[in-house]
C-alpha cells in the first residue's frame, strides 16, 4: 500500500471521530449519530482493503458467516493494534475499545443488512 492511502485513512477517521456527537460517546455508550459515523467509517476506511460491500478484497471478508467463530477479542485487538508487516494498520490512535467492541458486535451481527 502507498503511504499516502494510510494518510488519507488516517484523517478521514480522525475527521469522524472528532466531530461533536462523538466527544462524548463513551460517557454513555455510543450514540446513535456516532454509530452512524462508524458505519460509515467500516463501508468507506474498512471498505477500501475489504471490499465495499466487505466481501473481501485486499483484507479478508468482514461479514458474520467469515467472523463466526473467531473470538469477539481477538477481532477488536486486530482493529485496534493493526497487524504488523501488513496493510493492516492500527486504528487506535482514532477509535476507542468501546467503540471497536461495537463495531466487531456490529459486523458479527450483520449491521450492514440492516442498512
């Protein structure tokens, strides 16, 4: 991957997290305007190496029958700490535990069919 696509990732990210429904999200779960920015956040930032509709891409597929069976932890350390040596990256320093352990209850759930 170029580093400029990491770049790009990088501040449309910080660009939705930091936007003002999200400041205080975690002080009482995730809001539903923040959900809708994750949401958005998995379809387009994930989407780029996942595959639009996360049927896979350069990343493996995202959607609940490719996640089944895979530790709810184990998926929200990836999301959060990237994989080293891959393209892969860490989203930690944009997204918070709470609101990757929603995404990965989220994706393992099937939120997009709901969309």
């Amino acid at each position: 991957m170029p580093p400029i696509f990491f770049v790009v990732a990088f501040f449309s990210a910080l660009f939705l997290t930091l936007s003002p429904s999200s400041l205080h999200a975690q002080e009482k779960g995730i809001s539903a305007a923040r959900q809708g920015e994750l949401i958005h956040l998995l379809k387009q930032d994930c989407g780029s190496c996942h595959g639009l509709t996360l049927e896979g891409g350069l990343g493996p597929p995202l959607l609940p029958a490719a996640l089944s069976g895979k530790p709810p932890e184990w998926l929200r350390d990836v999301i959060l700490d990237g994989i080293p040596g891959t393209a892969m990256p860490p989203w930690r320093p944009i997204l918070s535990e709470d609101e990757v352990t929603w995404l990965v209850k989220s994706m393992q759930q099937g939120i997009l069919d709901e969309q």
